[in-house]
C-alpha cells in the first residue's frame, strides 16, 4: 500500500459534546484534510493574486489619469507658445518691413542684419501635434528656444530703431535750424556777389541779398536759434543776428523796429523785426545775410531749398 492509500485509510475522530445534545463525532481522513488545506491555499493565493491586480490596476489607472492631465497641460502650454511665437512673429515682420522703409527715406544702409525668425510653419505643426504624448517635453523647449530667438530679434529691432531715432532727431534738429526760405516777402534788388556801389559807384563785394519790401513788413526767423545782437551796427542800421547753431548764424539790417532781445530764444517763422531804411540805405528793404561760421555764403541757395522743402510738404 502506498503513502496515499495510507493517508486514506487512517482516520482521526474529534468529539463534540453539549449539554443540550448528545455528543457528537467527526471522523476524517489526513488524505480528505490535505485536501481541504490545498483547496484553501489555493483560493486564499487566488484572492492574493486577484487584489494584487486590482491594485496594480488602480495604480495604472492613476498613473494614466497624472499622465493624461499632465499631457492635457503640455497641449495648452504648446498651444500658447504657438500662438505667442506666430504673433511675435507676424510683429517682428512688420517692424522690419518699417524698418527697411525708413531707412530707405533716409538713406541709410540696410544694416547687414538678417532677423533669426521663422518658426514651424502650419503643416509642421500638425505633424507635430500628432506625436504630441511621446514628444511634447521636447517640443516645449523647441519653442522655447524659437520664442527666444524672436525675442532677441525683437531686441535688435530695438536697437536698429533707436539709432534710426537718432538719426532723425539729429537730421530734423539739423534741419530745424537750417535757414530755409524768404524772411520777408519782396523782391530782390541786389544780389549776393560783386557789385556797383549805389553810394560810392565804386566795385564791392555785397554779403548778402537785398530784399524790397514796405516799411513795416514782418521779418520772419528762417530757422530756429538764438538772437546774438540786437541794436544799432553802422551801415547796418538797425539790425539783428541770430545764431543757429551748426555752424549758421543769419543777419537782418536796415530794420525799422526789432522786436527780439539778446539770449531769447527764436523759432521758426517766427516774427523779430519789421523792415525799414535805417543805416546805410537808399529805400525800404531787407538786408540780409547767411554765414556758414564766418563766412558769408549765397543766401539764394537757401530760399530755393527752401521753396522746394515747402512745395515738398505741401
């Protein structure tokens, strides 16, 4: 007989007894009670195994949901960037479309700059947003870092307008205190250049442009600056100077009445005198005068410039 039948054929009793009930016996066999401790090995293991997976599960399921949100963020984050990078863009296009137009009115070089711009175009995108969940870290910085080249686009954009700025404001204040246009209205009599002295008929140089107009007639500030002598000078007569700056300085002479002081400051077209005979003169007009330091120059050429400058405005 085997080890199995033994098990089988040897039995064990247990007694139970009550004072209600007689006693009671339960015989069994060591075969029938291994039996019995597998069966509940085995189910208390099933159950183990089961809970194991459901609490793996569960921890998937958690994992998954962290996942989802945290890949659902990188999509409104990606989606943000982009925005912010094509407008930023589309901005910086603009500004150097602006910034080639001035520099074109005012002369100057392109500046030998090249904007690092251009991001993903639109297909790019879409081809991208499909492997969005395994590459979406990585396409956050890749914008990032296209964001951060069009910004410091930007800066240099900045920066090409501030010295176009400067130039401006230095070609307006140059042109601010040009002496452009007529003082008064009139005619000439006398231009600049060698002539017959109406007093001595002798030959001598005339500084400047003698401008009739009637006694009384405004005489206007051809630029802006600042009045240097006002008062009595000789043949002059009467007369005003006003210095420029940038080199010019203008004179005005035979003035009935001057109507400016020493150190005030002028503005163009502004009113400083009015035209008389006073001085060295044979009728009612102006004198006058355009110094480039001290030299007397052709003031002809800056009543032209600025006839011309004024046609151009209007």
């Amino acid at each position: 007989m085997g080890f199995m039948g033994r098990l089988r054929k040897k039995r064990y009793a247990i007694l139970l007894f009550s004072s209600y009930e007689k006693k009671k016996e339960i015989t069994f066999s060591l075969f029938s009670l291994l039996v019995v401790l597998l069966m509940l090995l085995g189910i208390a293991g099933a159950n183990a195994l089961l809970l194991a997976g459901y609490v793996q599960r569960s921890l998937r399921a958690r994992e998954a949901d962290r996942l989802e949100e945290k890949v659902a963020s990188y999509q409104l984050e990606f989606r943000k960037l982009a925005m912010e990078l094509k407008d930023t863009e589309d901005s910086m296009i603009r500004l150097q479309i602006m910034d080639n137009r001035i520099r074109k009115l005012a002369h100057l070089d392109s500046g030998d700059k090249t904007l690092a711009l251009g991001g993903p175009e639109e297909f790019v995108l879409r081809k991208r947003m499909k492997g969005l969940r395994e590459n979406t870290q990585r396409l956050i910085m890749d914008f990032k870092r296209d964001l951060f080249r069009v910004r410091r686009s930007a800066e240099v954009q900045g920066e090409s307008f501030h010295i176009l700025e400067e130039f401006l404001r230095s070609r307006e204040a140059l042109l601010a205190h040009t002496p452009l246009g007529y003082p008064v209205r009139g005619w000439i009599t006398s231009p600049f250049g060698y002539r017959k002295s109406p007093f001595t008929g002798r030959r001598e140089f005339h500084e400047g442009i003698d401008i009739a107009a009637p006694v009384g007639a405004p005489i206007r500030v051809p630029a802006d600056g600042v009045v240097v002598f006002a008062g009595r000078n000789g043949g002059y007569g009467k007369m005003v100077v006003v210095d420029h700056g940038y080199g010019f300085s203008t004179r005005y002479g035979h003035c009935s009445k001057i109507l400016v002081r020493v150190g005030e400051k002028v503005k163009r077209d502004q009113v400083i005198a009015r035209v008389g005979n006073t001085g060295r003169s044979t009728a009612p007009h102006l004198h006058y005068e355009v110094r480039v330091g001290k030299v007397a120059v052709n003031p002809y050429y800056y009543l032209k410039l600025g006839r011309i400058l004024l046609a151009y405005r209007n």
